[in-house]
DNA sequence: CTCCAGTAATTGACGTGTCAACTATGAAGC
DNA sequence: GCTTCATAGTTGACACGTCAATTACTGGAG
C-alpha cells in the first residue's frame, strides 16, 4: 500500500525525544556538580582518570587521544587550555623527536582525587539509584543494541 | 561497616559510561547525516521545525526559546548564525517594541522540507528499529525514571 | 644516502553553548 | 509624570568540538 510506513510513530518518536533530552539533562546536571565541586569539567575528568591509570602518570599523546576515544585535534586543543590552568604539562618524547608525552601536574593530581568520590557518587544518585536493577541490566542491553546498529 | 557502598559498582559504572557513550555516538550519526542530507545542524532542525508548527510560520523569540528549551541567549546566538544563512529573518514586533519575532525564510522551509522525511527515518533506522518493542517500552520508562529523579 | 609517504601533533577558522553584562522597553505604584 | 522593577533581546568573553591545513619528524624503497 501507498505510505507504508518507513517512519516512526508519534509515540516512538516521543520516547526518542525524551531519551534524547533526558540524557542531556543528566549530563548537564552531572557536569554542573562535577564544576561546582572542583572545577573540573567532564574532558578535565576524562583526562585526569586516564592519566591517572598511566604508569608514571603520563602517557603519549597519540594514545591518549585513543585512550579517552578523542581525535588528536580536540586533544590537543583540549590540553592546551588544561597546561593554561596548571593541570597537566607537556614534555618532549625521549624517543620520537614528534611525539609529546602528557604528564598529570600536581594540581591536577589533587583536582582529580578531590573530583572523583563526589563524582561517582552523583553516578550512583542520579542514575544508578533512580533506576531499579532491572532498568539498569535493561540500559546496558539498549546501548548495546543501539551500539550494534550504529556499526553498519 | 566503615566504606558502606555509597559508589557505584563496575558493572554499575561500565554500564554508565555505555549509556553516555552510545547515546553520543548515536546524536553524532544523526547529526552528521541531516548536516549530509540538507546541510542543517540539529539546532538549525529545532527551529524550523518549531517555527513549521506556528501560525504564520513566525514566532516570538521568546516564545521560540520556552518552544525549543533554549535559553534566549543561546538562541539569539543560533538565530543570529540562522539568519546569515537566509533560512530566517528577525523582524520587529508590532505589539511590543522590545519584542522580534522570528520568521522562517523560504529557504528555511524548504530545507526543513528537504530533511524532515529522511530525519524521521534516520530516527526510525538507528533507533526505533534497533531495538524490540520491549526495549522501545524500557527506554521511554527508563527516561521518565532519570527525570523524576532530577527533579530534586 | 636520498626521497617520500606516513605519522605526531598543532593551528586557525568557525559552529556551538554558557554566563554575565548591557540596552531598551513595558508596567506598576506613587 | 516619575521612579522602580521586570521583561525582551543582544552582546562579548570564553569553553568546547570539528574540519582542513600545516609543521616536523620517522622509516622504508631505491
């Protein structure tokens, strides 16, 4: 028949509109906290708990940028405005003249530790505790298939 | 007991950040294919769609902003960015002289014509058809439950 | 050794978003 | 009328993100 339909309907179309809005609601709600707690925002943390799990606290940059799931360019721009504000450095790599090697500064050490009980507790409030158990075994089963699709 | 779970396990956790990440991949899909099809941003997509849905295809700008959840200046910005593109115009409201009302161009609404349909459809492939019913059903209750919960 | 394709990282231009400050008008109370 | 406060909207400064171009070095083919 003419107009078989190809396009959601006005509910699915609701819920998509509410998963989309929600999820940035709660990520802005939690980037505020994280702000207001320590001055750290979401890329800050990112990086501070990368470089936190690096031996020596620093990594190269390349795999940094692999290691938060970032280009290379959003890195770079994002480090240089991190080395303005004291959290990190930048040293020249020992064994490829090009590289750089990222390295966690002491203030940023003590923003990340200050940063991060707060922060996941508000995970375990705003998400894991609004939710029951199974919604959360449910979240984690529609990322995944949204996921599979998105590799096509 | 002294260290009382008040965090997150990691599964509670990994599931999180699954949540976060798919769910930005997936806008990110979405967005590049409306910038492909029609060369409109999802702000861009906002608007027109909201300025298609009123009288006269015109609105106040306050009134646009409470329409699409924007805080005025943000989309004074956005309009402003529009209406170099030619797909609104700002004209001066007759009623109250500090007032604009926003109007869609015709390029406007042609591009929101042009993308409408394959929008919906993207929506319907990357998302509604990605997931069971059941799924579809667990989203929507999944989003009202991270709703209320920041409603607090 | 030399050339050159590939890699590491940065840069500049620009779209997007927030916050705080500002302009100008409306509206209420005196 | 006039002061005062609220409202409409814009603006500037700055954080964040993408894309394309650029710089500088590496490493292999010849």
């Amino acid at each position: 028949m003419p107009g078989t339909r190809k396009l959601p309907t006005r509910e699915e179309l609701r819920i998509w509109r509410d998963f989309l809005e929600t999820g940035e609601a709660l990520r802005n709600v939690l980037a505020a906290r994280l702000q207001a707690d320590t001055g750290l925002s979401p890329g800050d943390y990112a990086v501070l708990l990368a470089l936190s799990e690096a031996e020596g606290n620093q990594v190269r940059s390349s795999e940094l940028a692999a290691l938060v799931g970032w280009e290379r360019s959003r890195l770079s721009h994002h480090l240089g405005r991190m080395e303005r504000r004291g959290l990190i450095t930048r040293e020249e790599c020992a064994t490829d003249s090009r590289g750089a090697v990222v390295v966690q500064a002491p203030a940023g050490a003590e923003a990340f530790q200050a940063a991060t009980v707060p922060h996941l507790r508000a995970i375990r409030e705003l998400f894991v505790d609004a939710l029951t158990p199974a919604q959360i075994t449910a979240a984690g089963e529609i990322a995944a298939a949204l996921r599979q699709r998105l590799r096509d």
